[in-house]
C-alpha cells in the first residue's frame, strides 16, 4: 500500500450522530446570524426526524456550540461565528471519544485490556489521533457550508 491511489482507499468512519450533528450546524451556519432556525425546519431539510435533530441539538447546545431562544421567532443560532467553529470542536461535542480510548473500548472479554502497559500499537492510536485532530483543527464550518467546490481537501502524503 504505497501508492497514492492506494491511500486514498482509506477512510476515516463517521458516527451518525458526528454526520447528522454536522449538518444541523452547516444549516445554521447557512442561514446566518440574526436568523434563528427550527428543529423542524433542520429535520425537514435533512431528511431526519425532529426527535433526533432535538437530541443533536441538544449535545450542541450543551456544549455551547448553538444556543437557543424560545418563542415563535425561536429556534438555534451558533453561538459562535461559523468561522471561528472548528470541525475538532464540532466532533469533540458530539463524541468526545477518539483514537485514544480503544484500549478502554475493546478488552475482549476482560473488564480491562490485557497488553495494558505493554501495548504495542498504542502509540499508532496515539500518534494518528493527533494527525486527525490537528487537521480538523483547520477546517472550519464556514469552509464546509460555503460551495461544496471551496472545501478544503487534506493534502496526501508524499
């Protein structure tokens, strides 16, 4: 695997909830300040049910990321400006786990993993997580809710 054809192959897995939360965001930050958006209005331009997108706005707003004001001219707003949102903030909110916590998730049939403290892939975890997390740090969500053309794409490596 050491063409560039081949690294393209590979794939970084969303979650449900990071890809739909995602979107609830980029309608947000596509109807601009000032402009409150519904739970209904979000569902319907998603495709989802308002029960979920309650549910994601919720993980949003909890962590300060949208707030809300109530009443018939109500809705979500960011609570910050779109630009100065980064999509590591936006998937730290919506699943604070990452890379570093695989040894906390899959310990066979233990209740800890076995090769704690002598894990030889750890620091790949590790060191991958860092990379992730330190692209997503660059892109904005008003890179992602512009013209799909603008988005920014991560350089492949040499």
């Amino acid at each position: 695997m050491n063409t560039r054809t081949d690294l393209r192959e590979l794939t970084m897995k969303l979650s449900p909830v990071e890809e739909y939360g995602l979107r609830c965001l980029m309608q947000l930050a596509r109807r601009g300040a000032g402009q409150p958006v519904t739970i209904r209005q979000i569902s319907e331009s998603e495709g989802l049910s308002t029960a979920y997108v309650g549910k994601l706005m919720f993980l949003l707003q909890r962590a300060n990321l949208v707030q809300s004001t109530r009443g018939v001219q109500g809705g979500y707003q960011l609570a910050k400006t779109a630009q100065d949102l980064t999509l590591s903030e936006i998937f730290q909110a919506l699943d604070p786990s990452d890379l570093d916590d695989v040894c906390e998730k899959f310990t066979g049939n233990e209740s800890a993993c076995v090769h704690n403290g002598a894990c030889a892939i750890k620091h790949v975890w590790h060191g991958l997580s860092g990379h992730i997390n330190a692209y997503l740090s660059t892109v904005s969500l008003a890179d992602l809710a512009g013209s799909p053309e603008n988005a920014p794409a991560a350089p492949l490596p040499a």
